[in-house]
C-alpha cells in the first residue's frame, strides 16, 4: 500500500511540474501579448494625432487652393476672357 501511495504523490509531482512549465509559458505569452498590445495603442496614438494635424491643416490647404482658382478666374477676366 505504501509503494502505491508513493508512486501517485510521484505521479502527482510531475504533473505539478509539468503544468508548472506550461503555465510559465503562457505567462511568458501573455506577457508577450500585452506588451505588443501597448505597442498598437502607442502606434494608434501617434497616428492619430497626424490624423488630427493633417485635418487641421488641410483647412488651410483647400483655402489656399481656392484662393488660387478665385485668383485664376480673375486674372482670366481681366487678361479679356473668352474673346471670339
């Protein structure tokens, strides 16, 4: 009786040992995982913030766009238009 009672403690030691592995591992992973996630969110950050200065300046660009088709029509006008 004593000899299957140390074979199952035994049993149970190497399980014990064997999840003690795995679980070192998907704590390896998860560690992985959360910093790669930090990483997308950094990056998400930072590219939203171009975002946001390219909408405030495109503000400007399409005024400055304008202003130079508004300058074109006038001096169109002004150089005589569509004379036949």
């Amino acid at each position: 009786m004593d000899d299957k009672l140390n074979y199952q403690v035994s049993e149970m030691e190497d399980k014990l040992k064997r999840l003690t592995a795995e679980l070192d591992i998907l704590n390896l992973q998860v560690i992985a995982v959360e910093k790669n996630i930090l990483i997308l969110k950094g990056e998400a950050t930072v590219v939203e913030q171009a975002v946001a200065t390219m909408t405030k300046n495109s503000g400007w660009l399409y005024k400055v766009i304008t202003a130079g088709f508004v300058t074109a029509i006038i001096g169109f006008v002004v150089a005589g238009g569509l004379k036949p």
